[in-house]
C-alpha cells in the first residue's frame, strides 16, 4: 500500500514537471528576456528625463553652495519645484547659455559654448548639477610598471616586471584643454593629495567655478 502511494506522488510529480516544461516552452521568451526588457524600459526612461531636462527650463534641485551661488551670480533664476518631478526646479539659465547633450551625458554650456558644467542624471540617484572651475582635477590613465618576485632560493631571487593600467589624478585646464600638472606619484591618493596642493598654490580660488575664466 505505502509502495503504491509513493508510485502515485511520483507520477503526479512527474506529470506536474511535464506541464511546466511545457508551459515555459511555449513562451517566445526565455526568463533572462525579463532582465533585458526590464533594462530597455529603464534605458527609454532615463532617456526621457533626459530629453525633458534638456528641453526644458529646469535644472536639479540638487548641486554644491559653490555651484548654485555662481548660476545665481551670472543671472540664473529659480522658481520653484517642478510639477513632474520633485527633484527639479524650475530655472531660467545665465543669459548664453544652454544645455548640450553628447555621448548620452548632459553638459552646461556658457555664451561661448565653453563646457562650464554637468547635470547627473540617474533612475535610482537623486540628479545632482555642478559646474566645473577652469581649473580642476581629472582622473588620467597611465601605464604603471610593478615588479614582483617569481622564484627564490636562500638569498637568490628573480625579480619579473609587468605593466598595468592605473589611475592618478592630473590638473586640467579647461579653457585651453590641456594637462597643466601630472603629479610624480604614481599612487591614486598620493597624486590627487600633490595635485591639490599644487592648485592651492598657484591658483587658489580653483574651487570657484567663476575663477579664471575671463
């Protein structure tokens, strides 16, 4: 009796598999596909906030007090939050001056259609705005040679070197878009700690996106 009830949940799970099998086969899609649909919605909505800040008279509610005292300083006005999205605001841009959208990013452009900022934009983040000083700090890629140790015997060891791509942190010039100092470390925060000491002392309002550009 205990032999023939386990026969009958056997057939019944057997048949239950069956009926899933076949079910899922008759789906044009595999389950992955809800992942790719799922990334090609949020593409075509991220692309719609984007296409609406750049048409529209708004800038994000969120920036640094550098960057908002500048656009309040060269005429930009704020009005208020925006009815579609609590994020934005509405807001008049410096006379001049315009949005340019370019490789999917969205940039700040002054009367001289010199790129004097950059608007965040991101499903799952809050949009943030801030505007570039002429000069400032930049992450370069560069080719950094290590050694490491491949064999040893007693006091005998073979040294082999590789090189690997790394990133340090350079000054750029903005206005002339050129490198104007590459630290000597060849170490991340080494060179961002020297790049900032060298800005601080040859142009020491570098923080001030107003700073240097006339």
């Amino acid at each position: 009796m205990i032999i023939f009830a386990l026969s009958v949940l056997l057939l019944v799970f057997v048949l239950f598999l069956v009926v899933r099998m076949k079910k899922d086969s008759s789906s044009p899609y595999s389950p992955y596909d809800e992942d790719v649909f799922s990334k090609i919605e949020e593409e075509e909505r991220l692309t719609s906030l984007r296409d609406w800040v750049f048409e529209s008279d708004v800038l994000p509610k969120g920036m640094n007090w550098r960057s908002e005292r500048a656009l309040k300083e060269l005429g930009c006005s704020f009005s208020g939050t925006t009815k579609e999205d609590s994020d934005f605001q509405y807001a008049v841009l410096p006379k001049g001056w315009t949005k340019k959208i370019e490789k999917e990013e969205l940039y700040l452009l002054d009367e001289k259609r010199r790129n004097r900022g950059w608007i965040s934009i991101a499903l799952f983040g809050n949009p943030f705005l801030s505007l570039y000083g002429r000069y400032h700090t930049s992450i370069q890629e560069i080719d950094v040679v290590h050694q490491v140790e491949t064999r040893k015997f007693f006091w005998w060891k073979k040294m082999e070197e590789y090189t690997a791509k790394e990133d340090i942190v350079v000054v750029e010039d903005l206005l002339e878009r050129c490198i104007v100092f590459t630290p000597s470390s060849q170490n991340y925060n080494e060179s961002e700690k020297e790049a900032e000491e060298w800005l601080d002392k040859n142009y020491a309002l570098w923080q001030d996106p107003l700073a240097y550009w006339e």
